[in-house]
C-alpha cells in the first residue's frame, strides 16, 4: 500500500505544478538513509566579439528509507547570446523506487513535467514505470561495497506534448524507455557517470530518442564539487523549426548536504 500510495502522490504532485528529460544521470549511486539534499549553480559569461551569458540551477531531494526512496529533482536553464534569448527550458521530475530483491532487482515509478521554448515545446507530461537492475550485484557477493555500478532499465511511459508551432501540435505516445547506467567511483573524491536511453513509441519504431549522458564529479571540500556534463540528444522525428540533434557541454559547482 505505501508503494501505490507513492505513486499517487506522484501523479497529484505533477498535476499541481508546471515540466521529459533522462533523468537516470541524475541519481545518486552512493545514497545513506534520510534526507539529504544537492544544489547545482552554472553560470558562464563572455563579452567581446561575443556576448553570451548563461545560467544554470537544480535541485535535488532525496528521501531514502531502507527498502524504498524517494527523490526530486527541479532545473531551469537560461542562455541569452549578443541580446537574443536562446535558450529557456526547464523541468521537474518525481521518483519512488522500491527494492523487491536487496540492492539487485528494483521497482520504480516516476512523472515528470517539462518545458523547452527552443524546441517550441509548451509542456510535455509523462507518467510511467519499470525494473532496473544492478548487474554488478546480481552477478557477484552484495555484501561488498563496490566501487563500480552497472544498471540495466526497462519500463513503459505515457507522454503528452504540446508544442507552440503554428498550427498547434499535440503528440499522445506510449513509449518503451530503456538504459544502461553506469557509475563508477574514480577516487574518494571523483565520480563518473554514463547513462545512454533508447525509448521508441510501441505504435511506430522509427519515432524514437536516444540519448547518452557523460558527468564527471570531483570533490573540491566536504560539501562542495566541481561537476563537468556532457549530453547527445538524438529525435528521429523533430517538430516544426527544431532539428534532430542536440548536443550540451556544462560545468558548474554542486553544494550538499548533508
């Protein structure tokens, strides 16, 4: 009952707010139980022949319990290039995982609600739910701390897009998302993480994402990191002005606690 109860008060929280984005690249692998929080602030700045100034924030909480967790994360990004906006998007994403076999077989559900006014995306929603796995432990002794995790996903979602073209257009899919995570622990102080998405509509396979993700943390004092990000979009089918391919490079300063 807690389970199901979860997922309600996921849907009821994206209903009361306005915002899809991969968010696997952003779960902690390292967690300790109770709450613990994650603020990440970029800002890059340039004047001259170019005049670019761009800013970047995200929030994230975690509540971990021992067989179930709960997490959100918020973000906003805004880039505006010699006196011209080009870019202004943001999201915020809501899951709760469960374990069914210790660390090894996993059940989560998530919603998620998310803006790009580049994409001439107005809002997407989606809901939906699957299994991860870490192939790390399921194949070795769980009792180890190991410094290296391997998780394989599969799942199904419902999404909803409406997009500011002209004419207005509304896309309705259910789509399989599937990933490979992987997070592996460079040293007491960096961590890296590689995430990789493929999520094709069920009603037609030539309109899929996919998407890879590439994030380098080192710690700089005890609640201070430097975090460098890299990320590919790929969309078989892009709708009105848009192209197919995105690419993103980021660096930025991350706070935690605790």
């Amino acid at each position: 009952m807690r389970f199901v109860g979860a997922i309600l008060l996921l849907v009821c929280f994206a209903f009361t707010t306005s915002a899809q984005v991969n968010t696997e690249r952003y779960r902690k692998e390292y967690d300790a139980p109770g709450f613990s929080m994650r603020n990440t602030t970029s800002i890059d700045f340039s004047s001259g022949n170019t005049n670019e100034f761009e800013v970047g924030e995200q929030l994230r909480l975690d509540w971990n319990y021992p067989i179930q967790d709960y997490y959100g994360v918020i973000e906003y990004d805004f880039k505006r290039a010699n006196k011209q906006k080009t870019k202004n998007k943001g999201f915020i994403h809501l899951r709760t995982i469960r374990q069914l076999n210790m660390d090894k077989i996993m059940a989560e559900a998530f919603t998620q609600l998310e803006f790009d006014q580049f994409l001439q995306l107005r809002s997407r929603f989606l809901l939906g739910m699957g299994i991860r796995s870490d192939l790390v432990q399921l194949f070795s002794d769980s009792s180890l701390n190991k410094p290296l995790k391997l998780f394989i996903g599969v799942g199904v979602m419902h999404e909803g897009e409406h997009y500011t073209t002209d004419p207005h257009v509304v896309v309705s899919h259910s789509r399989s998302t599937n990933y490979i995570s992987l997070a592996m622990s460079l040293s007491d102080q960096a961590q890296l993480g590689f995430v990789t998405y493929y999520q094709p509509a069920l009603e037609d396979f030539n309109d899929f994402r996919f998407s890879a993700d590439l994030n380098l943390t080192v710690d700089v004092i005890k609640n201070l990191a430097l975090i460098l990000k890299m990320r590919y979009l790929h969309r078989s089918i892009a709708i009105g002005e848009s192209v197919n391919d995105d690419q993103e490079i980021k660096t930025g300063l991350i706070f935690k606690l605790p």
